[in-house]
C-alpha cells in the first residue's frame, strides 16, 4: 500500500486520485477505492501465529493479571501457551 496524500481537495494514494473531497463529503463515485480498502482491513487474516512463551509469559500470569478485566468483557480464560 503507498503513502496516502491529502492536498484539501484529493485524497491521493501515490498518483492515483481515490476520492475527491468537498468539505465533510466525498464525492460519489470517487470513494470507492477507500471502501475496498476497508474490506480488505477489516477482513485482514494475519498469516503470524505467536505464543505467550515467546514473550516469556505464561498462561498463569495472564489469568492473574487480566483475569477480572477477561471476564467482565467475556474474554475466554482458557489460554493457549
């Protein structure tokens, strides 16, 4: 993905023009690069797995320290090492 520019007008993704910006709108039409990039964001999959003992944690450590916070937003507890 290149480097996003905004010059008050355009919103630019290196030389391609992907919406044209009139105040607090978007012109229709124009915009739909931006929604595809939000699709492609929002449905991201990291190919990266990592475990708790790679960062020198254990699941003990978690559940003691997170363990209320997990709960009340209905975390599972049960943790993978």
């Amino acid at each position: 993905m290149g480097k996003f520019k905004f010059d008050g007008k355009y919103l630019k993704e290196g030389g391609r023009t992907i919406a044209n910006v009139s105040g607090d709108r978007i012109r229709k039409g124009t915009g739909s690069s931006t929604s595809e990039y939000h699709l492609e964001s929002k449905n991201y999959k990291s190919k990266h797995s990592y475990s708790l003992a790679q960062y020198g944690l254990t699941k003990e450590m978690i559940n003691e320290e997170l363990g209320e916070l997990m709960k009340e937003f209905s975390f599972s507890t049960a943790l993978e090492a």
